[in-house]
C-alpha cells in the first residue's frame, strides 16, 4: 500500500479525537484568534513500532499532511524526508518554508536565514580555506555576492560599468568599483552584521563576545573546517551548523508579529509546520545500513537542533514540529527522557507555549485499526502582496500627517475637555469610613457557601454526579473593624452567587454537575499559596474513585488567585505540574503564565501588557491633566511619574508595561512601606514611607507639571500617600491626576477621598458601574448581588460598583461550563484531565457579568479581547471613560482603535 492510500485510512483511533480537533485548530485558528499563533509549541515525537515503522510512519505523516495540503499548500510546510548523512534538514526546511508557502502568507522574509546559509555553505564547501589563513574578508564577499545574485537593490552591483579607454576609462572604472559595486555590499554587510548579531547570535555562546558576525563566523568556521577537512560528515560540527541555521530561521519565523492593522501582521494566519521523518536504525546485516544510519542520523541531528534552539524568553511566534518513526534511546536520553503522553494530553500541549518534548506511543493493533479525519485548515488568504496595501497605507498616513500637522500647528492647541469632567474626588465623597465588620462578612459567605455545599451532597446522594471545585482566597479577617483591601470577601460573594444559580439550575437540568466549593484561605498577602496548593495536591493524589460514595469531593478544578504575587506565581507551578485546572480571577501580570502554569492555567482579566498599554496611550493623548487655574479644560500628560513596588509581581509588571509603552519620558519611585527593595533594579529612587513619597513626588511636579502620577502598588499604599499628602505635600494648589490599576476600586469604602480636593483619579476595573453600563447582563448582575449582600450580611455594603464579585462570578461559571462539557451527560468518570481538554476546546463562551467571555482553542490565554475599563472617581461614585474589548458580543478593540487599540 502506498503511502497516498495510507493517508485516507485517517489518524489511528487510540482515543485521538481530541487531538485531532486540536492539531488544525493550533495551525490555522479563527482569524480572530490569530493571536494563539504567538506561541512556539514544544518538539512533538509520533513513535512507531519498527516493526510497523513503513506502514505507521505513513499512514500518521499522511493524515497530518491531508490537513495541510489540497493540490497546493493550505499552511506553511515542510515535508523533511529520510536523506544521507550529510544533509542539513534545518537547510531544507528553510528553503521548503521560502519556496513552498501558501502566496501572500507570512513570514514571506528570511533574512537571517539566507545569510547564515550562505556562511554555512562556505565553510562546508571550503573547508581547506583556513590553511590559508583568516577567512572573514571572504565570507564577507561570498555572502554579499551571494546577496547581489537573488537580486534587490543589491543586484545592481553586478552590472558591468562603462567600457572607456585612456584615463577617463581608469576613473570611471575605478568609481564604478568602489562606489557601485563595492560600497553597497559593504554597507549591507555592516547592516546585516549588527541586525543579525543584536538580533539573537550575539546572546549565543558561539559568539563569544563578538559583536561582528563574520568575524565571528570566520573564528567558528576555522574549528568547524578543521573537523570537516577529515570527515565531511563529522557529526559534532555537523550538529553545531544544523542547530545556528535553525536558530536563525526561528528568528525569520517570529517576523512578523501578530497584529491586526499592519499589512504583514494580518496576512500572518497560519503556523509553519515541519513533518520529519524519522526512520530506524538499520539492522547490522542491511545491506543500504550506511545509507538508513546517515538518514537517522540526519533526522535526530534536526531534532537535537530543534530542541536545543528553542528560544526561552518569553512568547513568539514559532513552528510546529512533528517527528514521526522511531527515536533512538539515545536522542530520547538528550531530549531529557520525555514521559510517553496519550493524544489526550498532547492535544494539550498543542496549545502550549516551549516546554517539555511531547512523546505519543502508537502501538501495531492500533496503527492497523479505524482512523479520524483531520480536517483541512482554512486560514484567511490573500489576493495580492502586503506590498500593495502598505503603500497606500503610507501614502495616505503622509498625507494625513501633513495636513494634521498643518491644521494643527495653526488652529488647533493642545487643550481639550476634561475625560470625565472636572471633579475631584472630594466631591460627594463620604466624610467617614463605611462602617466595614470584615470578620462578620467572611463569615456569613462562608456559612452560605457550605449551605449550598450540603445541598450539593443532597443531589450527590440521589445519583447526581457532583464534583469540588477549589477557591483560593487570602486571609480569614481576625479583626471586626480590619479593612480587607485584597477583594476576598467581594470574590467569595461573587463564588457563592454563582454557586447558587448553578444548584438551581442542575434540579432541573442533568446536564449540568453540581460543585461543591472549598473555600482555602493562604494567608495575608497570600503568603502561605504555594502550601496550599501543594496539600491540595496531595489530597486529590488519595482522593475517591468516581464510583465511591464520596466522588462529590473529587477536585475538579481551582478559582484563583485575585493578586498577582511571587507566592501565588510558586502556587500555580505546584498546581500545575499536577495538572489540575484553575482559571483566575483578577491576578493580571502576564508572568503568571509562566512554566508548568502554561499547562493548566487560564487568565480571566485582561493581562499587564494590554492593560499598561492602554493606559499609556490613554495617558499620552486624552485630556487628563488640568491647565493653569481652569476648572473645565485638560491636556494630555507628556511625562510620567510611575510609583512601583520592586518586590511585588502585580506592581513591577506594570509598571514596566506603562513605562515600554507610554511615548514619553518617565521617572519611577520604587515604594516600600515594609523597606522591602530586594528586586530593585534600574535606576528608580527607593522611598519607605508615604511621607517621603509625598515630598519625592511634588519635587518631580514642580520640575515637571505635564506629568501624570502611574500609580501600581496596593490600595493600602494608596491610602496612606494620599493621606500624607495632606500634610507633607507642597504641591496641592494645583490639581494632581492619579492613573492607576484595578487595586485601588477598594479605597473609595475608607472615607480616604474626603477633602481631597486636589486628586483627579483615573483607574482601570473589569465591571462596568452600574450608571454608566449598557449591558442588561450586568445590571441584572448588580441587583442580584445587593439582594444576596442584602440577604446574607448586616450593615451597609462598601463594595457595590467593585467588580471583584462580578470578575469570581464570571470565572465561576466558565469553570462550570467546562465541567459540563466534560461530562457531556454521561462521563460519570468525570476529572481534571476531561476538563482541561474542554477548557481548550474553544467551546467556553457567554455573555457574562464583565462583559462577553470567549476562550478560545488549544491556548492558555485570558479570554479572546476581554473587556477592559477605565474609571474616573467622583466621590463614592466611578464613571466609565474609555470601554474597550468585548464588552459585548459584537464589539471588539479593532473597531473601537485608540486608545484601546495604539496601533
């Protein structure tokens, strides 16, 4: 049977169809989820039986390629065969990848690439060069003309110049050589040295220190030259050359970014993808053994290469490598001895970003049984070149430049209306604290909770399937009259709310699993997170079967955390190598993702890297900072000064977010109150007390009035400079403009604000208030949560426009509707694997309390575009001045553009 008619037996049925919805979905998602693609997946290995490798080996690179190819090439692919010994697969995956894409696709350029393959080639084909001496000026030519023959401006240099005779002719010759053709090539070998070498080669350790690239490859080829000269196949040398020309078309591959407006980022909608074949070593009486062991050797050289040039510094943009045959014990040994997966768990993988190499077992029965169809991807196509658009692009841009700047300079100024008026805080704003009894509160949500919790056992011991779900909150208040400035008790109202409805639902409707909720305290500040969630690791390792009577406590998942902190980041690494499914609720620095979290762990709110870049635009081109004495007109800020906290995750990336993206110049005050400055790096000046905050801070304005004050450390910090404000600052004849994060949506409840007629305060939030929100979803929201604070708590509730309830609420239910999907109305066996692979499926959707709620597949992301607000703080009372994301179901930060969307 060929292998053509082993492609339409489909993908071996060893329980794949996850996998198999997962693998055209990680290559081509939705072109609104074009941002999954930013991720560069781990090394996938397909092992065969050698004894079944023909057969199994085809039949598996077949059904991967049927969903890649139809009479042309759907995605960017290359098909990397078993060749001699001597062959550099990484070479001809490059070239596969130039020639062999889908038309007006990107990447569509490969600069890096072309050039380190021209010096690979020359030290291959050279080698006896170095007997010479120093090679750096020939490489340095046989690149560049290498260059000038693909053509381009650098073409030109081969034209011959003007045949003269006599001394004009000596002139012209002589300008012609050095000014045409060897002047461009000098420059673009300078060029392309400092591009390549700051790019990505200076960072390796083959550079050694240099900082010239032929420099460096000319030391590198003399070591590499000497082992070829004895043996064109020496495999040390052979691995260092395979592995630099992958690494460097990894650094074409990342280019161009994920984007929506420029030409080559939106044209980017599909993931390369390498199918390697990896055959057996032959046995010793083969009579072509020379021939299979040099094509082994090939294949494992490519996918040590492979492994050992995945970048690690954050996510990009990479491809998808699938090796399918038989891996040697020994490059199993170098790949770290991956553990042997089911498709299930690979199909996880799929959506991961680096990690561990993913090794998938088939057996014969397995290969030679029923097969699933992989369905063919379907990116969005082009009709013409990213050229085209992007010279109309910025033909037009210019001309709109000029004229903006034409009417601007003579009619327009830079004042404008104030964003949210002209108000301070002051104003209507409480003279005393809310009276808050934060232990009586904790109390009576808890006491709700383990209400439903006996009501959920009532249906578990009628026949229901009845599952647990982790909360991890901070600390159990000890204290009537202590200030809990952290959100647990909101989150925990907005758990049981949920909790509530999902009982209601599920008397009626057996689709839906009841769960119950643990509610796991870790300490003030969290301290004590990683432990936590190390004991409930080792509770569900001894937990009851799903036949047992008390299979209701089986842990189904986790909620948390609601602070981005260094404990809470060790607290998802725990979880996560155990696998077990947590979603978050409004912990928000982009490096919770981080290792193991990467695997099992799902945002809920918009990250510190889009929340620091709006803010910054918002910052830099809306009306914020009040001008002179007016009481009605503003201008943006052109400076920053941004308060961080160097020890806290939350504060020190965003921050640093801000920072990166805000256009103008900043100063940052590292602000400790507990002296704490062990991280600190940079140049910021370390203040300890709110006081001293104060004093630093009306310096830097009376310097600089145009800027705005970043705020990023805790409410508590908050409190106590505005505060000291009061008495230690000498700046409040003129009002101060705070912008800050989703932290301080608790300081309005500490009568804080009274008085305080200087402050603007500008923040983020992830609720709309109810005044200013156009959603039914969320006002619905608002008065079921003050008839349930109502119902269940004494007192005047401090917290009804806080949207921490709002953010556990949602982050409940769509933890809840991946357990549903996971049960599917008859998985009784039900468990924290099942509802991983739903909670990638891309099925997780509705239009919830924050706004609408889309996960999308096969990536460990926040929702797909989650809504993001900024506040402005009127007394007890926020008003909503910049909306972004999707809010609702059709709206979307493409639409809405600046500041929402600075590009």
């Amino acid at each position: 049977m060929t292998a053509n008619q082993h492609e339409h037996e489909g993908f071996p049925d060893d329980r794949a169809m996850d996998f198999v919805l997962a693998f055209p979905t990680s290559v081509a998602p939705e072109y609104r989820n074009r941002a999954d693609l930013s991720t560069s997946p781990p090394l996938f290995l397909l092992r065969v039986p050698e004894s079944a490798y023909v057969r199994g080996a085809d039949r598996l690179r077949g059904a991967l390629r049927a969903s890649l190819d139809q009479n042309g090439k759907l995605a960017p692919v290359a098909l990397l065969p078993a060749t001699g010994g001597g062959t550099l697969l990484s070479d001809t995956a490059g070239v596969q990848l130039m020639t062999g894409a889908p038309e007006h696709m990107t990447p569509d350029a490969y600069p890096h690439f072309h050039v380190v393959r021209d010096l690979v080639t020359y030290v291959r084909s050279h080698p006896d060069a170095w007997l010479q001496g120093p090679q750096t000026r020939n490489l340095r030519q046989y690149a560049s003309e290498r260059r000038a023959q693909r053509g381009g401006p650098l073409g030109f240099t081969r034209v011959e110049g003007p045949a003269l005779d006599g001394l004009p002719g000596f002139l012209v010759g002589l300008s012609w050589l050095s000014f045409v053709q060897r002047l461009p090539k000098w420059l673009w070998a300078r060029r392309t040295s400092r591009k390549v070498m700051r790019g990505w080669l200076g960072a390796e350790q083959l550079a050694g220190g240099g900082r010239e690239l032929f420099r460096v490859m000319d030391v590198a080829g003399g070591v590499w030259s000497a082992r070829l000269l004895n043996d064109p196949q020496h495999p040390e040398a052979l691995q260092e050359l395979d592995r630099l020309l992958f690494r460097a078309l990894l650094e074409d591959l990342r280019t161009p970014a994920i984007g929506r407006f420029r030409p080559g980022q939106r044209r980017r909608t599909a993931r390369p993808v390498l199918l390697v074949d990896l055959p057996p070593s032959p046995a010793p009486d083969d009579p072509d053994q020379e021939e299979k062991r040099g094509a082994s050797r090939a294949a494992e050289r490519f996918l040590r290469a492979v492994y050992e040039a995945q970048p690690g510094d954050g996510r990009h943009p990479g491809p998808l490598v699938v090796a399918v045959g038989c891996p040697s014990g020994e490059l199993l040994a170098h790949l770290g001895e991956p553990a042997v997966q089911t498709l299930a768990q690979a199909s996880q993988a799929l959506g991961m970003n680096g990690g561990d190499p993913v090794l998938v077992d088939f057996t014969e029965e397995v290969l030679r049984g029923p097969g699933l169809h992989v369905r063919q991807v379907k990116p969005r196509t082009f009709r013409f070149s990213r050229r085209v658009p992007a010279a109309l692009t910025t033909c037009l841009t210019v001309l709109a430049l000029l004229a903006a700047g034409v009417v601007g300079f003579s009619v327009l100024p830079d004042d404008r209306p104030c964003v949210g008026g002209s108000r301070t805080v002051d104003e209507a704003a409480p003279r005393d604290a809310v009276p808050v009894d934060a232990e009586g509160w904790y109390e009576a949500v808890v006491k709700t909770i383990d209400e439903q919790n006996s009501r959920a056992e009532q249906l578990a011991s009628r026949g229901r399937v009845v599952r647990t779900v982790v909360a991890f909150g901070s600390n159990v208040p000890t204290d009537k009259d202590e200030t809990p400035f952290d959100g647990t008790i909101q989150e925990l109202r907005g758990i049981a709310m949920w909790q509530e409805k999902l009982l209601s639902d599920a008397e009626s409707d057996n689709s839906i699993v009841p769960l119950r909720v643990e509610v796991r305290p870790t300490g003030r500040a969290f301290a004590h997170a990683e432990r936590e969630a190390e004991k409930v690791v080792a509770e569900v390792k001894s937990e009851p079967g799903p036949a047992e009577a008390e299979a209701y406590t089986r842990v189904v998942g986790a909620l948390g955390y609601a602070q981005s902190r260094t404990e809470t980041r060790r607290a998802l690494q725990v979880l996560g190598r155990e696998g077990v499914p947590t979603i978050g609720t409004t912990a928000t620095a982009d490096e919770m993702l981080d290792g193991y979290a990467n695997g099992s762990y799902w945002p809920f709110t918009p990250p510190n890297s889009v929340e620091g870049r709006i803010a910054a635009s918002f910052a830099s081109s809306q009306g914020i900072l009040a001008v002179g004495g007016s009481d009605n007109t503003c201008a943006p800020a052109k400076r920053a000064l941004i308060v961080e906290s160097s020890t806290d995750l939350y504060s020190h990336s965003l921050a640093g977010k801000f920072r990166a993206a805000f256009p103008g110049p900043s100063t940052v005050f590292d602000f400790s109150q507990e002296g704490d400055f062990s991280d600190r790096t940079g140049d910021a000046e370390q203040l300890g007390n709110a006081p001293g905050l104060a004093r630093a801070l009306c310096q830097a304005l009376a310097k600089a009035p145009d800027s705005v004050v970043y705020w990023t450390t805790r409410a508590r910090d908050f409190t106590a400079f505005i505060n000291s404000m009061n008495t230690e600052g000498t700046c409040l004849e003129k009002d101060i403009t705070v912008l800050g994060g989703n932290e301080l949506t608790n300081v309005a409840q500490t009568g804080a604000f009274a008085d305080k007629d200087w402050l603007r305060l500008y923040y983020s939030a992830h609720r709309q208030p109810e005044s200013s929100t156009t959603s039914e979803v969320t006002r619905k929201f608002v008065q079921d949560y003050t008839a349930f604070v109502k119902r269940t708590t004494k007192g005047v509730d401090p917290w009804p426009q806080d949207g921490h309830s709002a953010v556990s609420y949602d982050a409940f239910h769509a933890l809840s509707q991946a357990v549903d999907r996971a049960y599917g109305g008859q998985n009784e066996a039900i468990d924290r694997e099942s509802v991983l692979v739903a909670l990638r499926s891309g099925s997780i959707s509705f239009n919830g309390a924050t706004g609408y709620v889309s996960y999308s597949g096969n990536a460990n992301a926040q929702p797909v575009d989650k809504a993001l607000f900024l506040l402005r703080q009127i007394g007890n009372r926020p008003e909503t001045v910049l909306q972004c994301g999707a809010y609702a179901p059709n709206e979307s930060t493409e639409k809405q553009g600046a500041p929402c969307d600075p590009s």
